[in-house]
C-alpha cells in the first residue's frame, strides 16, 4: 500500500511540475489577465485558444512602406484595450506615424478559436 501511495504521489508531482513549466511559457500579456491559478485550470484547448486571443488574433499591417515608422513592439499589444467589431476588422495605431494593427473581427476570432479547438480535439483522438 505505501508503495502504491508513493508512486501516486510521485505522479502527481510530476504533473504538477509539468504545468508549472507549461505556466512559465505563457505570454507575459496573458498573464495581465489571468491569474496563474486560473491558467493551471485551462485545459489545452483552452489555453490554445486564450494563447491565440492574446498573440495572434490581429496583424500588424505593412502594406504600405513607412520608413519612418517605428518598429511596432508585439509584447506592447495589448488586445484588450481595442474594441473588435462584429463582421470586419478593426484597425488601430500605437504610433502615429505607425504601421496599422489589423484586429480580427468576432466572426473571424470565432471561426479561429472553432478551428483550434477541432484541430485540438482531433489530435488528442489519434493518440
């Protein structure tokens, strides 16, 4: 019995070790809104799609040359402070004069998030 206990609570401390590791990886924005516990209890779907939000759910637009702009700083953009709109993408500035962030629209994040979570679903069924 005191074997089976100690292998159980060696298991445990793995996986809690691994979460911590997987928590030390996570964008320093994400952290801005999520507390470490709250992280721990997303399961991968989850943070894949908070992970896509936060880091991947605008573009910053350069398709137009502005030598005189300065570089955009990605762990500045913060998504949360801009307002999405429902059907196109929203654009905002951090400098002027600057290159555009291009913020998908609810639609498009919605069709996005949708497709992480299949993708996700999927690949946890073939293992």
């Amino acid at each position: 019995m005191k074997i089976l206990l100690s292998i159980f609570c060696f298991c445990i401390a793995i996986q809690l070790n691994a979460q911590q590791n997987n928590l030390s990886e996570i964008d320093p924005r994400i952290k801005l809104h999520y507390s470490e516990a709250q992280l721990a209890s997303m399961d991968a779907v989850k943070l894949a799609q908070v992970k896509f939000i936060y880091t991947q759910s605008y573009k910053i637009n350069q398709d137009k040359p502005c030598p005189e702009c300065p570089a955009i700083d990605h762990s500045k953009i913060d998504v949360s402070t801009m307002k999405r709109n429902a059907k196109t993408t929203a654009r905002f500035y951090q400098t002027v004069p600057g290159h555009p962030i291009d913020l998908m629209s609810y639609e498009q994040l919605d069709a996005e998030l949708l497709r992480i979570s299949q993708e996700l679903s999927t690949n946890n069924n073939q293992h």
